[in-house]
C-alpha cells in the first residue's frame, strides 16, 4: 500500500498543494449537503409529508364512500380547490414510470414518510416536465392516482444548483492551480539561476525589484552568494597571478644561472625542470581562468581547429580535414584552450599522428581529438576528468593533472559533454558535444 501510494503521489508541489486543497475541498462540500439534506431538505419533506397525508386520508376515506355516498365527491372538490390535488382515474393520464436515480432519493423518502403516516405502502413518482407534479400511488384507491401539482418547486434554478456543486470546486481548483504555479514560478527561476552557478556563471543574478518578499529575500541572498563566490574566484586568480609573477622572476634567474653553469648535463637538467614548473604554473592559472568571464559569440569551429593545427604542426603531424559545419555560439578563446589541451594531452601520452576533426549532428556540432598510442584502462577514465589526476604517472613527472579537468570544466561552460573512449583502432579518442542552439543560448543570456 505505502509503495503505491508512494508511485501515485505527485511529484511536484504544484501538483501536491492542488491535490491537498481539493481533498478539503471536497470534504467540504460534502458536509454542506449533508448539512443542507439533514437540517433543511429532510425536515421539509418530512413536513410536506404530513401534511400531505392528512389530504390523502381524506380523498381515501371519500373514494372509499364515493359508491355508497355520493355526497363524498364533494370532499374530493373542496381539496382540489384548496390544494390543488386532485385524483386522476383516467389511465390514459396515469404517469408512464421510468428509472429516475437523482428524483428517486427525494421520492423514496416521501414515499416512506407518508407510508407510516397512512399506515399502508406507498407509492410516489416525480415528473419534472412541463410542470412539476407529485404523483402518489395508494393500494387501498385502487385504480386510481393522485396527482399534486408542485407550484414552487419549479422556482428552483437547476443552473445555481449545479454551479454550486460542481462549478465552485472546478473554479477553486483552476485558481489554486494558477495561485500555486505563480508561487513556484520564482522557485524555478531559482533552480535554473543555482545551475548557472553551478556550470561557473558567477555573474548570474536574480530580481529583487517586485515580488513576495519572501521571494525578493531568497533572491538578495541568492545574489549575495553569488557574487561572494564571483569574489572569491576573482581573488584566487589574483592570488595564483601573483605567485606565478612572483616564482617566474627567481626562475628566471635560475635558468640565466643553469645556462652558464659549466657541467652542461648539470644545466640541462636543472632548465628542463625550470621549463616544467614554468608549464604548470600556465596551468594553474588556466585552471582558474576557465572562460566564465568571456562572452559568448558565433564562431566557426574549423576554423578554431586550423589555428589550433598550426600551433602544433611543428611538433608533430597533425591530421586536419574540415567538413563544412554552422557557426554556432560558443566561448571562442576557451574552445581554443579545450582543443590545445587535447591535442597537448595527445603528444604527452599517446602517439602521432593526432587526428583533428569536427563533424555536425543532430542539434549539435562533435569535435574529435585522437592519438594513434596504446590507450588507456577504460576503468581509470573517469578519474582522468578530476583535478591532478595523470594519465599515465609513473611514465613521466611533468604535468600538472589538471588539462583534462581544464577541458572538462570548458565543457560544462558549454552545457556540453565530454567523452573519452579507447578508438576500436587503438589510441584514445576525446569527443567533445557543442549543443547549436538552446540550453547554449540560454547559457549565454541571463536570468529574468
């Protein structure tokens, strides 16, 4: 019972509240016609009953002296003239009975009150159409039926009736559900503005103008951690600035002094590591500076990929062949870094020739980055995308571990993907996803 309860219970709030005030809803107007039934309905009709049944005794006791008495006619004319009832002995204007469900709980209810009144079973049909009229079936009149004319009954407004019933908890429904969607609006705009965030759009911001204030409260410290963690990430690339300007002095010296040192082995050794700690100081502020601040524009991508080509033709053989793609938007100087750290990941632990291609898919444009080495456990690939984390680290101390975590962060700037596969035809294959248009642009406009 609790695991279907637990699958058919809505999901979201919106759905949850207007579940929730229904549920009352309902209850209560079930307990106002219980009320209106057992404190209106039923004693009128009970009422109505007995004073009906001191008529029907009278035309009773008249029908049955009628033969004897023709004088008791005038009983049955003194009532019609006062009550309007009235019996009916030609069978041609006799009711033609048909299963009425609704008019039956009233009927059936007459029908027993005048049954104890009368002390015999009692009959009763009711005809709405064309005017509203009380029939009443007793045994002992035998072939005979009473007819009594309901004069106020057809005052009734069926339309108020059934507004009442069924239009008042169709409307309140209609506005919870528009009050609730209006007050979890904000609440998505929330969740999209933290995913932004999330993703490195420090800058994102929420509106504090208008609103509940509760809302405006939430979006002011929404806003206010927003931009600590902007400051934040500000002071860590300053901080990482200022070390990496402040080592490459001493470094510099150092290398002017290995390069005049006389055991040349010595010095060779001593600036291939200064040359080392120059590259992972790049990378750190790489790291840090990842293209959250840069701005979206429309790019070609092959074109990115010819510069990238040329950068490193003259370190080993770069495979390039362009297929026509669309431009699409993207942060153009942060894809460049994407494609160098592949390509640079490529010469570190793979083999020539890296193979550079981007081809067009479905809503989407996939850049490809392969080495012709000897791959990789596929078990180890997903810790390749985690900050200091080496390829291959016994092979070599250089690098920092952090291109590839560089490449994935760049991705997720991009609501992209990133995949990294061993190519059926050996070495490892890097395919990065560019969404063309959508989650992209949103990405790149801001939060209303």
């Amino acid at each position: 019972m609790r695991r279907l309860w637990h699958r058919l219970k809505p999901k979201s709030s919106v759905w949850r509240t207007t579940l929730v005030i229904s549920v009352v809803l309902v209850v209560s107007q079930y307990l106002s016609l219980a009320f209106f039934w057992w404190n209106l309905y039923l004693p009128e009709m009970r009422q109505h009953a007995h004073y009906a049944a001191v008529n029907l005794s009278l035309l009773r006791d008249a029908e049955q002296q009628l033969v004897r008495n023709p004088q008791a006619q005038e009983m049955h004319d003194w009532i019609m003239k006062s009550t309007g009832i009235e019996v009916v002995r030609n069978p041609e204007d006799f009711p033609f009975i048909k299963d009425k469900p609704l008019a039956e709980v009233f009927t059936q209810e007459l029908a027993q009150q005048l049954s104890v009144e009368l002390n015999e079973p009692i009959d009763v049909y009711f005809e709405f159409k064309p005017k509203p009229v009380l029939w009443v079936y007793i045994p002992s009149m035998k072939d005979v039926w009473v007819r009594e004319p309901l004069l106020f009954f057809g005052q009734y407004n069926a339309f108020i009736i059934i507004a009442w019933v069924i239009g008042v908890p169709l409307l309140a429904m209609t506005a919870i559900v528009i009050l609730v969607k209006q007050l979890n609006r904000p609440l998505k705009r929330l969740q999209y503005a933290a995913l932004q965030v999330a993703q490195g759009s420090y800058d994102t911001r929420l509106e504090t103008g208008r609103g509940p204030s509760e809302i405006r409260a939430v979006n002011g410290a929404f806003n206010q951690m927003s931009q600590d963690i902007q400051q934040a990430a500000r002071d860590r690339t300053v901080m990482l600035a200022g070390i990496s300007h402040d080592l490459r002095t001493p470094l510099t010296r150092l290398r002017l002094t290995a390069e005049i040192m006389s055991d040349k082995e010595l010095a060779e050794g001593m600036i291939l590591d200064i040359e080392d700690m120059d590259a992972i100081l790049d990378q750190f502020i790489s790291f840090m500076r990842d293209g959250s601040e840069e701005h979206f524009e429309s790019a070609d991508v092959n074109q990115i990929l010819s510069e990238v080509a040329a950068q490193f033709a003259s370190q080993t053989t770069i495979v390039f062949d362009p297929s026509p793609l669309p431009e699409i938007p993207l942060k153009r100087l942060a894809i460049k870094r994407l494609v160098g750290n592949l390509v640079n990941n490529a010469l570190r632990y793979g083999q020539p020739p890296v193979e550079l291609s981007a081809v067009e898919g479905r809503n989407e444009v996939r850049i490809l980055v392969r080495d012709h080495g000897a791959g990789i456990d596929e078990s180890r690939i997903p810790d390749l995308l985690q900050p200091f984390v080496r390829g291959e680290s016994a092979r070599t101390s250089q690098g920092s571990g952090l291109g590839l975590a560089i490449v994935a962060r760049i991705v997720t700037l991009h609501h992209g993907a990133l995949e990294l596969r061993n190519h059926p035809d050996g070495g490892l294959e890097a395919t990065v996803r560019l969404p063309m248009r959508g989650r992209l642009e949103a990405a790149a406009g801001s939060v209303q």
